[in-house]
C-alpha cells in the first residue's frame, strides 16, 4: 500500500519483500520477521484507544507523539485512523579533560580556577558543581561501580538507571520491571544501586544490578558531563549533579533506534518532574538519513521535549563534516549537472537520498558503472525496480509531506549475490522548472560504508547528523583544546544569505566545544583518549547543568532554561583560531563555550 500518511521510506518498505529487507541497510529496521510487527513513529492528536481495541500496541509519549507496535496486516488500519497524522520508521543511531574545561573557561566556576575565589560576580558564580540539577545521559549505558558516579560516603549519585536491553521476565526477579508507562527494559533505582555497590565487588554487584556498558562510549560521555573522579584531572564538569542514566536498546541491527531514544527523552522528563529537579540531557547519537531541516518527527518531537518543564537538551553535531558524504548544489534554468559517487569494493549495500524543493521540476537519472541508466518515473506511484549487472535498484519518487515542502528521491541499492556494483555511479540532474534549484544528496554516516565510498565532490555544509538539526535544542560542533582551532569532521550547518549579507540567526551548531584527543575515564577502570562530537556535546552539557545550579538552584535566575540557556551559552562563547566571521556555520554563535 502507498499513503501520503506514511513517510517515502517506509511506503517503499511495505513495497518491498522480506529478502529485499534483509539486504538493505535501512528498509528494515523496525520491521520484526517473526512476529511479523511493526515499531513505528506516530505522530497524533487526539486518542488512541481505537487503535488499541484494534490490537495494536500504544506507548504515548509527549506532545502527541507515540510509538507503536502494530501487526503488518493492520498496517492499513493505523493508516486510516484519523487520529494519526503522519507515520515514520525507526532510523538507526549511530555513534584529558582539565585541559578541555581550562580551555573552556569552565574552571573558574568551579572553584579549581585561579579566579575562583573572592567577592563580585566571579566569586557569586564560583564553586558550581551542578548540584540540584539532573545531568541525563541517554547513551550506551554506564560503569556505575566507578568512583567518578558516587558521593564521597561510595553511594551511587546515579538517581535512576534504565536499561533499555534487559528482559524483565527472563531476568525474573523481583523487583525487576521496566519503568511505568513502558514496555521494555528494567528500571533501576539509587536505592538497588546502593545495594550492589555494598557487595564491594563488581562480579556480586551485577549479580543485583545486571547492567553493563560493553561499548564504554556511555561511561565516558558521563564521566566528561558530571563525572567527580578523585582525580582533578579527570573529573567531569558537573560532578555534583546527580544522574539519569539510560542504556539504549540495540536488539535488531546492533544499532539504537530513534524510538528508544524518543522512550528515553520521555522518561527523563518524567523522571525529571518526579524528583521535581531541573534537567540537562545529553544525546550523543545521530543519523543521516532524513529532511535536514529539522521537519523530521525525532526533531519536532526533541524541539516539544526541549519545551517542557526545566531542561535543556544537548546534542552532538555528528562526525560527518570531513566524511565525503553529503553533496549539494543548484541547478539553474536550462542547465544539467552531474554528481559523481564512488562506490568501493566489497560494499554489500548503500542508499542515497536526494531531497529538492517540490515546487522544482527536476530529471533525474542514476547511471551504473556498467553503463545502465536508470530514470526516475515521477508519475509513477510506488516503487520503481531496475536490475543492472550485479545490483538490484530499488527507487521511490516520494511526496511533501505535512512537516515539510522538500521532496525525497530515495535510491537503495541492494546485492543480487554479495556485493553491489562497485566503480563510479553518477546521477545526472536535469532543470525543468526551477523555482529555487536547491538539491542536497546524503549517504549514510562513515560508520556503516566503507570510507572509500563517498562523492566525488563533497560539500561539508549541512554534513550535521540528524536529531542536531533540531531547532531548540543545543547542538554541539567540536574544536581542537589543544589549538584551539575548528575540527573538520565536526558536522556543519550551513549559512543563510539576505541580500547579499551572510545571516546567522538559526543556523546549526549553536557552539562548540573540546572534543579531540580526550584524555578521559573509561569502563572498568583506567583511561582512555577519545575524539568526536559525541564528547564534545557532554561539556555543554556539564556547562549547562552549572548555569542551571546558579540560576535555578541559587535563585539568581528561575528561568535560566530552554531557549534562555542557549542564548547565555551563544552569549559567553569565545572565538577560536582561524574563524574570523561569526556566527558562522562551523562553530556556531562565537566558537568555544566559555562561561562568563
């Protein structure tokens, strides 16, 4: 079935067969073989019991916003519900520090600063720790036996753990259930935790507390936010802030989904409300695939949870900057122009977006290395199916949906054996009608394509990952500490022109922050050197947690939250080297964060 209701990809998915599926990399996911079930995006109003009577599965989330799991024979239903407005797949998420905070100015307000102490403004604002304030990391879990997320007396400083991947049933013990109102995982609380750190060893605490992080991405990410190891050296930036911990699940592709990062988002903010606290959040995750224009549902949906009580949510701008990913250009009145792919060997799947404004007329032609074209059937409804040597095309010429006027051609090439055709794939654009001529081409992020596959001529503007284009959230680039200098795989916004004058009023990153050559705790012990925005992002995070202790906590400021506490951090940004222009589509408002 085709629908305007249902988001391009996914009506190409219902499209296509199960084997078709399992040799995508994206068509896939949310879709479970055996229970032949759905997990789905929903976006509503109104209520949704009739879909419930109906047998499908409803977890309500905020704002209208819903996830859902729903047999593939009632996919119709969910469709013809008139409470549903638009429907999307899950899209997988991809993923020292005392010199970080000195190069941020972040020591003084901590009291580790030289200028720390004394009357006046600086000295009102020293010894901030983010006490009061909630730092939620919603990443791949946390060490929480290490001493950087206890108090001094050893008892834990995490208020609540969700682990996204346990199975309350098979676990069977009492006690263990996911949190009310969800369907997965098991909910931890301050007071379990305690207990397991009381065994005084590890093996007999994750016999009480069976949660581990196996990647350490999550650990560190929370050691940089709110860590308070002994060590100053490696102690976070928040360390008297007390944590919301959740462990995405990753149980279809090895990957988190969007979904249980929209779970994760609710919960924090419920939990947030309950302890009645204010709340950072960190999101340390992105993706490439989708409008980048922040009409996604996963960005509206960040956009109404950034809106809702005390919080601020941080968000990494992506590595995608330096990545040879992204391609873009416009076509003018008459003209023709071509982009060039490189697909490497041994590549088993890829797909390629290409988004255009609707109101432009385009052709639209992909041409193999063999030499086969492939034109786009825009008057065709549905999917389109062309077979070259060794690759099977599948094309879907989509439709605006009600979030946005840009229209997607989605490209997914898929093995007819093992591999798809490498070489050099071209896909030639025509002009028709042109109203603006503006194109953006996307392939998915470096960590699932191999880096030889990528344009030939590459445009690192707009190269931020997805959910960082959300308009109120703070979104996060990374700089050199050392240099103090933009790092090019840091995802970038891209600069908006009025008559003939550069403006900057919403672009992406909003700031910037240390995020190479990290020295940092890591799980189970010791150290570790880590590099990327997604450890960029937690120095905000921390930074704001300090601002909300000094504004909420103290008092000096009861709204310093929201849209405030991104206009303070824009605010107190300092430059770096080698940008001379700001804001500016590399490193936001001003440059470094700086807390002044």
């Amino acid at each position: 079935m085709v629908s305007q209701k249902l988001e391009d990809i996914l009506n190409l998915s219902l499209e296509s067969s199960q084997e078709e599926r399992q040799r995508s990399g994206v068509l896939g996911v949310g879709f479970d073989q055996e229970q032949q079930t759905w997990e789905l995006i929903v976006k509503y109003s109104g209520s949704l019991e009739n879909l419930r009577a109906q047998g499908i599965f409803v977890e309500e989330l905020l704002a209208g916003y819903a996830v859902v799991h729903v047999p593939q024979r009632l996919i119709g239903a969910l469709v013809a519900a008139p409470e549903v407005e638009y429907v999307e797949m899950p899209k997988n998420l991809l993923n020292g520090l005392y010199e970080a905070k000195r190069v941020s100015c972040i020591l003084p307000l901590t009291g580790n600063g030289p200028q720390s102490g004394g009357g006046g403004p600086q000295g009102d604002r020293a010894g901030l720790s983010g006490e009061g304030v909630l730092v939620a990391v919603i990443d791949s879990g946390i060490d929480y036996y290490l001493p950087d997320f206890r108090e001094e007396n050893g008892s834990s400083r995490i208020a609540f753990l969700w682990d996204q991947t346990l199975d309350a049933g098979v676990l069977d013990t009492p006690g263990y259930a996911p949190p009310s109102g969800f369907a997965i995982g098991v909910e931890f609380s301050k007071e379990q935790i305690d207990l397991a750190l009381e065994t005084g060893n590890r093996d007999s605490a994750f016999s009480l507390v069976p949660s581990l992080d196996r990647s350490g991405h999550g650990t560190t990410v929370a050691a940089i936010a709110a860590g308070s190891n002994p060590d100053p050296i490696l102690r976070g930036v928040a360390p008297g802030a007390q944590l919301l911990v959740v462990k995405l699940a990753n149980r279809q592709t090895g990957f988190p989904h969007t979904t249980e990062l929209m779970r994760a988002v609710a919960w924090v903010l419920q939990k947030a409300r309950q302890l009645q606290k204010p709340v950072s959040v960190n999101i340390s995750f992105g993706n490439s695939y989708g409008p980048h224009d922040g009409s996604s549902l996963l960005a509206r949906f960040l956009d109404n949870a950034a809106e809702s009580g005390r919080t601020v949510i941080c968000v990494g701008s992506g590595n995608e900057g330096a990545s040879s990913g992204h391609a873009a250009g416009r076509l003018r009145a008459g003209t023709e122009e071509t982009v060039e792919l490189v697909v490497a060997d041994y590549e088993r799947t890829l797909s390629i977006q290409l988004w255009k404004n609707y109101a432009d007329l385009f052709s639209v032609t992909l041409r193999s290395p063999s030499g086969r074209e492939i034109p786009v059937q825009f008057s065709q409804v549905g999917r389109q199916d062309v077979l070259t040597q060794t690759t099977e095309v599948l094309v879907y010429a989509g439709q605006p949906s009600p979030y946005s006027v840009q229209q997607e051609i989605f490209f997914d090439l898929l093995p007819r054996q093992t591999y798809i055709e490498a070489g050099v794939w071209t896909i030639r654009l025509g002009a028709i009608k042109i109203v603006s001529g503006e194109y953006q081409m996307y392939l998915p992020g470096q960590e699932v394509r191999a880096a030889a596959t990528r344009f030939v001529r590459p445009a690192p503007q707009l190269s931020l990952t997805i959910p960082g284009t959300a308009g109120k959230v703070v979104t996060v680039g990374a700089v050199y500490a050392e240099y103090e200098a933009y790092a090019d795989f840091s995802g970038r916004g891209a600069p908006l022109f009025l008559q003939n004058e550069t403006v900057f009023a919403d672009t992406k990153p909003d700031l910037a922050a240390p995020g190479v050559n990290l020295l940092a705790p890591a799980a189970g012990g010791g150290t570790w050197r880590v590099t990327g925005t997604s450890f960029a992002t937690p120095m905000v995070t921390g930074a704001a947690a300090l601002l909300m202790e000094w504004g909420l906590v103290r008092g000096n400021d009861p709204y310093l939250y929201g849209e405030k506490m991104k206009a303070y951090l824009r605010r107190g940004a300092k430059p770096v080297r080698g940008e001379n222009v700001y804001p500016n589509e590399k490193v936001g408002a001003y440059g470094n964060i700086v807390s002044s």
